[in-house]
C-alpha cells in the first residue's frame, strides 16, 4: 500500500393567575401576561430524555407544536465501515504485528493491529519527516471536498520501533525519546491494480471526457467523474506524482483509489506549479465543495487528526492554498461563461 444536528428548542411562557373577590365564588379566567416585543410568545419546554420532542415546563402549559426531527447526520462510510470508525480503530488498536515492508521512494509497511484491522503504515524517515503529515492533510482536503469512497482513510498514529523487528534494519527509521515512530496510518488494500491511465490510449480518451464539447458515453460516465475529482483534489494540493504506473490503481470493482497523496502541500509548489486546464468539467457537489473549502476550513479540519501537536502543515502552507483555490475558481468562472453549467457541471 504505496497511502455530525442537535435542534435546541427554546419557547417562553409567562402566565399569571388571580381571583376576582365576587357574592358567588368565581374564578376569573387567567391572563397571560403579554411578552416582550422581542420574545416569542410560546410555551417554554424541556428537552425528553430521547431530545425527540418537547415537553411542557409544567401542567398547565399550552401544549407546543412538536418540531420536526433533524436531519441525519451523513457518514461517510469506506468498504463497509464509517471512516470515522475507521480512525478510531487504526489510531488506537495495538499492533499484533509488523507483517511486511515495502519501498520505493518511500517505505510503506503493511502493519496487523488487533482484532484483524490492516494498516498501511507510512513512517518518518530523515528527509521524509513531512510525507506522512502530508498524506494526512490529503485525506483531509477530500472529507471537505466531500470526495467518497477514492480515498483510503488516513490518521495519525505511533508504533514502537521495537515492534518492527528486522524490518527496521536499514529504514532509517526516525526514533523519538521514548521510543515510538510517528507515522501515518491507512486503510491496507489487497485489490488494486494499475490500468496505466498515464499513457494512450487512455490518457486520450479520458482526456477527451474533460472537453465540454463532448458527450461523455453512458458506460463511462463514472470513471470520467472519478477523474474529474482527481484533477481537482491533485490541483488544490499541489500533487506533482500522481500520473505514473503505480499513484492511479484501480480496486477490484473497477473503482479508482486515490492513494499515495505524500507529494502535495509546498507552499512553493502551490504558488507557481501548474494550472488548472483539464479541469473543464467536475460534478456541481464537488464545485460547491471548493467553495467551503477556505484556508481556515482546511485548518480546522486537519487539526481534528490526534497528530495534529505535530503541526501537520507549516503556517506558510495556507496562504498558498488561498491563492491556489483562487486561481482554480477563476478558472472555473471562466469555463462556466463560456460553456454554461449543464456542460461543465455535468454530474450532480
């Protein structure tokens, strides 16, 4: 492996009661006391223990509208499990044991932790301290974009250099005080393979489904889509290694998988490398989803990973993610007066 709506319900009721003194005993009726201009005039309530509907404050309260129930909450889910299930289990399971060690530019090992969960474990090595801080924030940047099921959940995690055993030999693996390696951790994968989406003919083809000139055929249209969101999730962090034989797999229900998502983030790179041309089309979802997705969006959200003490990107990261969003919303403005939103935003 080469990488929550609480709907709070406040109502206000003042009453007052009193008894006009008559021959025959009489109870007047109760005035309700009128509200300041600036309060509702509704019965106050006290959420039931389920926080499903209101309750009167006491018995003689009028009886308030039952408000509708909220929304759902959508999860995210990742081959069968929410990923935030999925974060949970590979930052906090202990490790059974250091299975096998893979390398190219970088070593990934692929890492047993208890109950059967699998890992892909990308760790630091000198002159590799910020790959797997970048491999975090990547995972990121797609749960704001609100880009599923192509990105293998990513978290922050530390295992004991002991627990590699002989495959820490000759890894040049960097070794804290207390004898832990930080690293980041990922959804381990066993059906991928590559599809050499980098060379013709499928660079022509896939290349043609992004001309908004062009009809995109039936049996193709999720593939397009898949790349579509790739062009943009690589442009926004800068990613320069993507379109080789090894960063484009393909599971085995034909699905692309965005993985190995360590060469983004600099800040130079971010600045000045490569423009946003093929990106002509992209689902309107995903247009949306650029737009919530400010530098301090992005902050806020990779600070949720539990490495974060660890300063995932430097400071000098965000104000070259702002201009390079920037650069690809103009771009997008650009596309949309000429061609119009039903040929750019060709998916929902």
């Amino acid at each position: 492996m080469l990488r929550p709506a609480r709907l709070p319900l406040t109502l206000a009721l003042v009453a007052a009661c009193s008894a006009q003194p008559a021959p025959a005993p009489q109870v007047a009726p109760a005035p309700v006391a009128q509200p300041a201009p600036d309060v509702p005039p509704t019965p106050a309530v006290r959420e039931s223990p389920d926080a499903a509907a209101p309750v009167a404050a006491d018995a003689s309260a009028v009886e308030a509208p039952v408000a509708p129930a909220a929304p759902a909450a959508h999860v995210r889910m990742y081959r069968g499990r929410s990923e935030d299930e999925w974060l949970e289990l590979m930052a906090t399971r202990p490790v059974v044991r250091v299975i096998s060690r893979h390398q190219s530019t970088a070593i990934v090992y692929r890492v047993e932790l208890e109950g059967g969960v699998e890992i892909g474990f990308k760790p630091a090595r000198p002159g590799q301290e910020q790959w797997w801080r970048s491999e975090i924030a990547s995972y990121r940047l797609a749960r704001l974009l609100g880009i599923e099921n192509r990105v293998p959940p990513v978290v922050g995690r530390r295992i004991a250099l002991r627990d590699f055993g002989r495959l820490a030999h000759r890894s040049s693996l960097i070794e804290g005080r207390d004898g832990m390696v930080s690293g980041s951790a990922s959804v381990w994968l066993n059906d991928l393979h590559g599809e050499e989406l980098h060379i013709n003919p499928a660079h022509h083809e896939w290349v043609g489904w992004m001309n908004p000139e062009r009809t995109i055929p039936d049996e193709k249209r999720e593939r397009a889509r898949q790349i579509a969101e790739l062009l943009v999730f690589d442009f926004l962090m800068g990613n320069y290694d993507r379109w080789n034989c090894c960063n484009i797999p393909v599971d085995g229900g034909g699905q692309l998988v965005f993985r190995d998502n360590d060469a983004g983030w600099q800040a130079r790179v971010l600045l000045t490398v490569g423009g946003p041309s093929f990106i002509r089309r992209l689902p309107r979802s995903l247009y949306e989803g650029i737009q919530r997705t400010t530098a301090d969006a992005l902050r806020a959200e990779v600070e949720r990973d539990p490495s974060a003490r660890d300063r995932l990107l430097p400071d000098a990261t965000y104000p070259a993610f702002t201009h390079r969003r920037q650069v690809l919303l103009d771009h997008l403005q650009r596309m949309i007066r000429r061609w119009g939103e039903a040929r750019v935003f060709v998916w929902p």
